[in-house]
C-alpha cells in the first residue's frame, strides 16, 4: 500500500491554539512537503482549500481552490515542496456547534491509479477576528 509523509505549514493567520485563523476575504499562503516512503505512481497530487460540514445529518462540502502540484512517479525518500497560496471566501465561516461543525482545511489528495486515494489534510479557522 501506498504511504507517504505530508508536512504543512500556513502564513499569513493568527493562532488560535493548535490552528491558524485567517479573516474571510484574506490570503492563505503555505507549503506543503510530501515525501513518499517508496515510489508513488500518481495521476495527479492536489492541494485543495476546502471545507466540509461534521456532525448530525447529510454531509455537505464546498471546494473554494485546487492547485495540481504533481503527475506521475514520486520517487522514494525524495522530497516534494511546493508553495500554494488562496484567496479565501467570505463564507461559510468555521463554526462548531452542538449539532453540526464547518470545518476548513487544506488537504492534499493523491490520485493513484488502481488504488484507493490518499489524503492528508490542515484544517484552520476562516472567521473575523475577535476585537
């Protein structure tokens, strides 16, 4: 099976605990580092800024950006950086509630053939700050 080290790092947020909050409207930007652990034959590898929705009733999701950072073979043990920024949206904002959450991240997605998907992911917060 396919396996593969996938580090994050986000500018341009404040943080907020363990994750990074970033005013609606502004920019995302970051670097993500894959090293896979043997080759790894892709279609493609993306980085996506998404969100999705967690807890009681139907599973909704909204992709705002997808950048294709990579096709064909990774080679093993070589790492793979790449730099990405977003313009955020407005909305939805990153909520967490008694019944539903709106989670925000960035999530890189390996499209492998013949094989289940692989996907990592570095959720932050999209809210105004607190004044």
């Amino acid at each position: 099976m396919a396996n593969a080290t996938v580090q994050f790092t986000l500018n341009g947020g404040d943080y907020e605990g363990d994750w990074m909050r970033f005013e609606p409207g502004s920019t995302l930007q970051g670097t993500v580092q894959i090293v896979p652990q043997s080759d790894l034959k892709c279609n493609h590898v993306y980085v996506r800024l998404q969100w999705h929705t967690e807890g009681r009733g139907t599973r909704n999701e909204g992709r705002a950006g997808e950048i294709d950072i990579a096709q064909g073979t990774l080679a093993a043990n070589t790492p793979l950086t790449q730099s990405f920024h977003f313009n955020l949206p407005r909305e939805p904002w990153s909520y967490a509630g008694h019944y539903v959450n709106i989670v925000w991240e960035v999530l890189v997605s390996f499209d492998i053939p013949l094989s289940p998907d692989m996907h990592f992911s570095q959720p932050f917060i999209l809210a105004p700050g607190r004044r």
